[in-house]
C-alpha cells in the first residue's frame, strides 16, 4: 500500500499573498478611522467657529441695548475690528500671531444700511477664518440691527 503524504503547511507564495491581503485591509481601515478623526476635528473647529461668531454677534446686540437704557438710541460705533482667539478662547484685539494653527482670527465689520421708512439700521458682519490641517477655512455671519426708536 502506498502511503499518501497529506500537505501540512502553506507555501511560501501562499504566506506572502495572505499577508498581503490582510495589510491591504489594515491600510484601508487605517485610512478610514484617519479620515473619520479629520473630520470630527474639522467639525469641532467649524462649531467652535460658528460658537464665537454668534457670540460676537450677541455682543453687540447687549451694546446696542445698553445704549438704549443708558438713555441713548445709539447703535455701536461703525468700522471694523480685528479680534483673535487663542486655543483656549482668550480675546486679544488685533491680528492673530503669524503661524498660529490653533487660533481663530474674527472681523466684526459694522457699516450703515440706508435709511428706510424712518428706521436706522447697521449690518452687522462677523468673518471668521482659521487653520484646518493646513487648509484655510472661513465663515461669515449676519445680522441686521434697528436702533430702538420711541414711539
């Protein structure tokens, strides 16, 4: 009787094209958790972007209103202000320091609107720029104000 010899282990090609196969899908589940993280952290930015946009906004809302019950009908002072904000939100009025990744660089830019039916008004423009993984992003912000009128 012959005795038949059963194959017991794989051959070198069969290792190396198994290996192959299995740090291809690695490499693919590497790149998809890499991809999801940038994402969560643009996220994060673009929120913490809009956050301090509406902020700025809502300043100058209360500062229109505290003219208003300081006994003037006021709106805030016309122009532009340049305002940064540093990775843990601390407001220093000016441009942000050359090569700050972290820091968000805000515009608040108010200019008059023509006056219409009696009412004077003021647009109210917030811009927000800042550093993604090296890709600049932006966003800009409305908003328009009446001065309070006595009727």
């Amino acid at each position: 009787m012959k005795n038949h010899h059963f194959k017991k282990s794989f051959s070198l090609i069969e290792v190396i094209i198994a290996s192959a196969v299995l740090i291809m899908f690695m490499l693919a589940g590497v790149i998809l958790i890499t991809g999801a993280i940038r994402n969560v952290v643009g996220s994060r930015r673009h929120l913490q972007a809009v956050l301090l946009a509406n902020r700025k906004i809502e300043e100058t809302v209360r500062e229109r209103d505290n003219n208003f019950f300081n006994g003037s009908a006021a709106l805030p002072a016309l122009g532009s202000t340049v305002y940064c904000y540093n990775a843990s939100f601390s407001e220093s009025v000016g441009a942000c320091p050359a090569g700050c990744s972290d820091c968000f660089s805000l515009n608040r830019n108010i200019v008059n609107i023509p006056p219409a039916l009696n009412f004077t008004a003021i647009e109210v423009k917030i811009t927000v720029d800042w550093q993604d993984f090296g890709s600049s992003k932006h966003l800009a912000v409305k908003r328009y104000l009446t001065a309070w009128q006595n009727f």
